[in-house]
C-alpha cells in the first residue's frame, strides 16, 4: 500500500508568507554615500536617552548621519541616523536613538531583526559648489537640515570608530495588560568595512520642532565639524547583549 508523503511546512524568515518583506543577513553595502556631523548635547539629556546598563561617552558628543545606500537585499534608500558613543562592558560601543529613511524593505528589517528604531520620511543628500547638505522631513516638517564644508582632504582613520552597535529592541504584546514579548539590547558588528574618499570641515546642524517628532529636544550645544565620504561594509546578524524581561 502506497503512503502519502508529506512536507514539513518551511517556517518564513520574514512576513508576509507569500513573499517575505526582507532577506535573511548578511546585507552587503556597497559605494554608499555618507555625510556626518558631530557635536556636543547636554550630558543629563545624554544619560536620559541612553538607557542602562550602557554607559555614555564623557565627552557628551553626538552624531547625525545622512546617507545614501546600496546594499544587497534592502535596495537602494536614503537614511538618516542618530546615535551616540557609549561604553558596555568596558568596551566601547555605538548606541541607536533615532532613524529614518525611506524604504519599507529596510526599516521592516531593521526594526524587525536588530530592533533599530527606525521611521519612514524623506530624505535628500549631495553636493552644491563646496558643501555637501542633507536634509530630513517627516509630516511637512524638516527635522534634520546638516551641513559640511568640502574644505580639505582626510583619511580612513578620521572616521574610523567602534564596529560595534548597540540598539534597544522592544516588541509589545498584543495584550495591553501585559509587558512587552520583547525589550532587550542587540549587538551587531559591521564587518568588511573600507573607507574612501574623504572630506572634513566645519559643519552646521539643525532640528526642526513637530508634533510627531521631538529632535528639536537636544541640545545642540556645540558643532564639532564634519565629514563626508564613501564607505563599504558588511550588516551581519546578531546576539542578545542584555534581556530586560530576563
């Protein structure tokens, strides 16, 4: 008697079942784009948005980039970033506060996968005369408007920092009485990082105030100059550094 085979169903990696929004990582970045500016914020606002048990840098320096980027499996998007240095487990570590971009393939998996907190807008990078510019808007309001003087060549190593990223990852329940499923820090190292191209000089930066979305609430204390380049690198997967509802 002839039995009727059956396959075990294949667990998607990513949703919807029919045809996942995203890839399984590594993600591969190739000849991106990156503008970066540095300044100085208030160091209680620091503590406040950098949570336990990471520590900030003593410096109270922040960092806003906007970039354009081609990566395998996300496509082609713009991103802007806010982040900060901090210290965990005595060694140093970059921290996500904020992101947005315009690309659903690539903030479905960021948020989904590393837990960065990511939000859709739009965007705009590039170059007129000497200055590179790039701005960031979100309900009609531009939020991020950064700046760099093309004012003289640098190296590799004037942007060169901790591969290492740490980002807050927190998924609710469906539940409104109940704690979230998941709220925990992820780690992620970059690897196959190359850098080319780069320009440095004095910066300006500005957050736009809304509704919807507070940067306006840093403090802006001191621009510490910028840089604008070219990089490649690698967005591997990932561990647990530290579970809260452990």
């Amino acid at each position: 008697m002839a039995t009727k085979r059956t396959t075990k169903k294949q667990h998607p990696y990513s949703t919807p079942d029919l045809s996942g929004l995203y890839i399984k990582p590594p993600y591969h970045y190739r000849d991106s784009t990156m503008l970066l500016v540095q300044f100085e914020t208030d160091a209680r606002f620091l503590r406040r948005l950098v949570p336990q048990p990471l520590t900030p840098n003593k410096d109270n320096h922040m960092f806003v980039s906007i970039a354009e980027f081609m990566c395998s499996g996300f496509g082609h998007y713009l991103e802007a970033h806010v982040f900060t240095t901090a210290t965990f487990q005595r060694r140093p570590v970059n921290y996500s506060i904020y992101l947005v971009l315009d690309n659903d393939v690539a903030i479905g998996g960021g948020r989904e996968i590393w837990g960065f907190p990511k939000k859709f807008g739009r965007l705009t990078l590039g170059t007129t005369d000497d200055v590179a510019h790039g701005t960031v808007e979100r309900g009609g309001i531009t939020l991020i408007n950064a700046a760099v003087h093309l004012e003289r060549f640098g190296a590799p190593e004037d942007v060169a920092g901790t591969p290492e990223w740490i980002t807050r990852k927190v998924v609710p329940s469906v539940s409104n009485d109940a704690p979230p499923e998941i709220d925990q820090l992820t780690s992620t190292t970059l690897t196959d990082a190359a850098v080319r191209e780069v320009y440095l000089g004095a910066a300006t930066l500005g957050f736009g105030d809304s509704p919807a979305d507070r940067l306006a609430t840093i403090p802006i204390k001191k621009t510490l100059g910028g840089f604008y380049y070219r990089t490649d690198f690698t967005l591997g997967d990932g561990e647990v550094a530290h579970d809260y509802l452990a």
